[in-house]
C-alpha cells in the first residue's frame, strides 16, 4: 500500500490529528490545486477542482497539525463528491 493511500484510509477514518502538509497531498492526489486569495490572504487556502466543490481552509499556526472539526468537514466534502 503507497504512502498515499495510506494517507486517504487515515483520513477516511477521521483521526484526532492529521498534518497540514498531509492533507496537502491527498487533496492534490484527488485533484485539487492550492490556490491562496491573493496577497493578503493570509492564511486562507482554496483548494479548486474541475468538477467538485471548492475547499477552503485556514492553515494551521504556528504548528502544522490540523483541528479535527477541519479534518472531519474535509473527509466529509471528499465522501460527499464521492471521491473518498
């Protein structure tokens, strides 16, 4: 089993922690591209798809681990699209 798909059964099963640079990675792997709002965005991310529905999130700071209402909103959009 790849680090990926590792990644995607973790995330399907809602953990307490996951890392930004982690869901950065399944995300892309499901085909969403990062794309910040501009200059001053701060720390707002969107993730686009060609078909699904756009993902915003705010970046974790200063670490890099998400909060689990994130995780849980972001494995519920992805199983909504059916993607997950």
């Amino acid at each position: 089993m790849s680090t990926i798909e590792k990644l995607k059964l973790n995330l399907k099963n809602r953990p307490k922690t996951f890392e930004w640079s982690d869901m950065t990675r399944v995300l892309s792997s499901f085909g969403y591209a990062e794309s910040t709002c501009g200059k001053t965005s701060g720390s707002r991310v969107r993730f686009t798809h060609k078909t699904a529905v756009p993902i915003v999130l705010h970046k974790p700071h200063p670490g890099n681990e998400m909060k689990r209402y994130m995780v849980k909103l972001v494995a519920d959009m992805l199983e909504s699209e059916g993607l997950l």
